[in-house]
C-alpha cells in the first residue's frame, strides 16, 4: 500500500533530508521511502498537503491519562493540593471503565492535537482490571503508546509480579509497547530501586521516574543504578552537577513546563539542562491542570527560557518534542522525524489558518502561534487517524457520554463538587 503526501511545506527535523518549502513524501506500508521536491508515483494514494505544513508528530514522554476526566478542575491547585485531590480523594473510587474511558479520551484527544507518540505514566495501581482497562485503551486508541506501568502513589510494596504479568502481555514492537515507572529512593530506598531496574534491564524495558531533591541523582550514581535507559520527569530541584551526571550516562530528561511553573516546582530545567550536555524533552503531565496539547507546552518552555538569557531558537523546541523526545522512549529508529526507513508518523497543519496566516517560518509559526485547531490530518504508522480535522472511525458523541457518566460517579462517590468550587485541603 502506497500513500502519497504531495505539495507541503515539509519540516523533516532530520538534517540530511533537510527542509523542503515545496516536498512530497512518499509511504509504503506504513513507512517512509522517499522525500524529495517531487516524487512519482502513480499507483499511490495521493494526499493533497497543499498549504499545510507536514512534519513529524509530537512525541509526550510523561502523562497521567487515566485523569482525563477531571480536566480543569485544578488549574488554580499547588501541587500538595493536586496530590490530595487526585492520589488521596478521588483514585480510590475508580473503576476499571473509569480507567478505560479516562485513558482512551486522552489517549484520542493527544492524537487529535497531533501527539502521534505518548508515554501514558500509569499510577492509579488499583488491581490487575485497572492495568488490564488501561491497556486496552491504548490498544483501541490508533496511536503509539507506550504503557508505563509504576506503583500508586505512595505504595511501599514490591511490583515486580505486576510488571511481569502485564510484560508477558505487552511483547514485540507493536504499537503499544511498555516501561517500567520507577518510584525513586525518596520513596522506596535504594534497594527497592536497584531491583526494580535489574528488573527493567531483563525484560528490556525503559524506565521513567519523577525526581525532586536533589542528592538523588549523586546517590544513584554512586550506587551504581544512572542508566542510558532511565528518563527523568522534573527534576526541578537537582544541581548542575548532577545534570551532568545524567547526560554522562546517556539519560534523558522530561520538562513539564507549564505544570512545574503553576503548581510551584520551580522554573522549567530547559537551560540548563542544555548547559549540562542533555537534550531535554517536553511532556504535557496531567489536564486537570493544564492544556493537553504540545504547541502551548512548547511555547511555555520557549517564553521561559528566552526570558531568562535569550537562549533557545524555535527549531530547539520542536525538537525537544519530536526527535529528542523519540529518542528518551528509545523509538527514534522508528519515529521522531520524516526520515526514509522510519514509521511515517506524520502530522498536517493548515498553513492557510487564519491564526497563523502567512507563513513565511514554518518553524517559527508552529512554536509561536501553533495550536491543536491547525492540525488537519495526522498519520501513525502510515495509516490516516485523522483527516480533514476529524478523528476517523472514533464515536466521539458516546465516548463523551461515558467519560461525563465517569466523573459524575467518582465525584459522587468521592464527596467532591464539579462545579469550580472544589479546592483541596493539604493535611
């Protein structure tokens, strides 16, 4: 099968193929074979890209879906009050179709505002019909995902047999893979923490781990544990020293910008984690509290660091969502630019919008001005997800239904209000 994209403004984010004010991009089975000014081939499905700008899809390597359906409630919340609201009142109420509806809502309205890849960071460890509900989720939502299984928040215990039973399940290079979500030393102690990265080292999975206080990265080093494998989210709290630890190891590292700076983390590490050697990373986090879409997690990161010392350029940023983004879930062979050989993920935005009418810098447009309202069609693995701005074969009306029926029940169940006035009282 063979698909045709003619006529674009195409960002490739790969600097060999380089960017082409006028390209085609030619797909066979789900890959990209050929980019180039013109490419011809009769027995494709052609795809009119005329005045869109085609580029990779964004990569989110840290969010918490299974909260959909509490979006917005906690724009105005700090993070003790979030912690107490989301972990402590309304997560013991969820029901496996709570965490099903939860996940796949968010899963779609990613891939609706172009986030062809996402790390869907798993915490609402209830029992084994909870992973289960989640897991289908991803599995009926046609986007790439990655399934990052970690305990509850403040579970104490071992997860090992979790992360085994749900491993056997989640095998091969399909388009929902697994990791593994570390609960860190602060947590658990170190000796909880090596096991669990022995265990990621032999069923060959990533792992991902929020970090705060700093001291931790200099202990994980010294024990041993700093992997190329480990993505760390945050890290707001860490010194520039152990930065460089984390690039020497190869490690990466997940900004959640527009989070962090609302619920009071601290400034974005965006600087200075480029300072340090690291590439860094962008992520959305969770949509009670902010936006889901990439372009305004890029832009919030672009502000803050210019503001700061003038540094980054708007090709920094879409990199750090794209290929350095693929590269920290350790799918940058397979997704993260428009390269030959790579899985044409691939997103369309209207460059005749009147919002971003006219692009003169393509790239300078999607960072300054870009929102989910641009994005007209977007591919995975070759296949069409979303075309003419509307997600194909998705029953969006009863899917609302459902998610509305889930957080009315929690809520209900919970003693909590929906109506705006909920705020939470840390102990």
């Amino acid at each position: 099968m063979k698909t045709l994209l003619t006529g674009g403004t195409v960002v490739s984010m790969d600097p060999v193929v380089g960017d082409l004010d006028r390209g085609d991009v030619l797909i066979e089975d789900g890959v990209i074979v050929e980019v180039a000014e013109r490419v011809h081939a009769p027995d494709a499905e052609v795809i009119d890209a005329t005045d869109r700008i085609v580029m990779p899809g964004f990569v989110d390597n840290h969010r918490h879906t299974w909260q959909t359906a509490f979006r917005g409630v906690g724009a105005d919340w700090t993070f003790p009050e979030w912690a107490v609201a989301m972990h402590g009142t309304v997560k013991p109420h969820y029901q496996p179709e709570d965490v099903y509806v939860g996940t796949l809502l968010g899963r779609l309205e990613a891939l609706h505002s172009g986030v062809t890849t996402m790390l869907d960071w798993y915490h609402v460890a209830q029992s084994h019909a909870h992973e289960d509900a989640a897991v289908a989720a991803l599995r009926d939502a046609p986007g790439r995902s990655i399934y990052c299984l970690g305990a509850g928040w403040g579970t104490p215990g071992p997860v090992d047999a979790d992360i085994r039973r749900v491993r056997a399940d989640l095998t091969g290079d399909g388009l929902v893979t697994m990791a593994l979500g570390l609960r860190g030393p602060e947590a658990t102690g170190m000796d909880t923490v090596a096991r669990e990265l022995k265990l990621a080292d032999e069923l060959g999975l990533r792992s991902s781990l929020h970090i705060e206080a700093g001291g931790t990265i200099t202990d994980l080093r010294e024990h041993g544990l700093l992997r190329d494998t480990t993505t760390f989210v945050h890290a707001n709290g860490i010194a520039d020293a152990e930065l460089r630890m984390i690039a020497d190891a190869g490690g990466s590292l997940s900004i959640s910008p527009d989070v962090e700076l609302k619920m009071g983390f601290g400034s974005p590490m965006t600087g200075r984690a480029l300072a340090a050697g690291l590439r860094p990373t962008l992520s959305i986090d969770d949509v009670p509290s902010v936006g889901g879409d990439m372009f305004s997690t890029m832009r919030t990161a672009f502000a803050v660091q210019r503001g700061l010392d003038g540094g980054l350029r708007s090709r920094d940023l879409v990199e750090f969502a794209t290929v350095d983004a693929a590269r920290s879930c350790g799918l940058d062979a397979r997704t993260g630019s428009i390269t030959p050989g790579k899985d044409a993920d691939l997103i369309l935005l209207r460059a005749d919008d009147l919002t971003v009418f006219p692009v003169t810098d393509p790239l300078a447009t999607v960072v300054s001005a870009g929102h989910p309202g641009l994005v007209d069609t977007v591919l995975v693995a070759g296949r069409v997800v979303k075309r003419d701005g509307v997600l194909v074969g998705v029953d969006l009306a009863a899917l609302r239904t459902r998610l509305v029926e889930s957080r009315d029940r929690i809520a209900n169940a919970a003693g909590v209000p929906v109506d705006g006035t909920w705020r939470p009282r840390p102990a």
